[in-house]
C-alpha cells in the first residue's frame, strides 16, 4: 500500500487515515521514527501498557512526612483538620 504526504515548513507530515487505521494510531498516541539498512522511514506505534510502566515508582521516596501527606490531604478534601463527632 503506498500513500503521500506532502512535509510542511516545520517538517511534519499527516500520516494518511488508512495508514493510521491499519497501524491503530489513534490522536495523541506516540510514534516510533527508524531508518532502516535500506534507507527507509519505518513508523511504529508506540503502545504503553500497565505492564510497562509497572514498578517505575518504587525506589522514589515521597517528600515530606506522613503527618505532612495527612495534613495535604485534609486540606484538599476541604476538612482543614476539623474534628468530627
């Protein structure tokens, strides 16, 4: 299947419906750019799932003290640390 694109002054090019459509590309999803050993532009969708992500967070360390994240907290549910009876 062969479609064009014209590239415009800022060097983006619109990948054409049916491409996008064949590959699953959807708005705002990311796409891989390689050159292979023949010269050729190879476009790939770049799909991030659960698993890919999954253990990024553990060695980080939240700032501040558990008092300061209940003290955070009650402030954005609005409670202002007020006692309830």
């Amino acid at each position: 299947m062969k479609k064009y694109s014209t590239v415009t002054r800022k060097g983006q090019v619109t990948i054409p419906m049916v491409i996008r459509e064949k590959l699953e590309i959807e708005y705002g999803e990311k796409v891989e750019f390689a050159v292979n050993e023949r010269d050729e532009v190879v476009i790939r969708p770049v799909k991030v799932g659960l698993e890919d992500v999954y253990g990024v967070l553990k060695n980080l360390k939240p700032a501040g003290t558990h008092e300061d994240h209940r003290r955070i907290a009650r402030e954005w549910a609005g409670d202002k640390g007020s006692k309830r009876g």
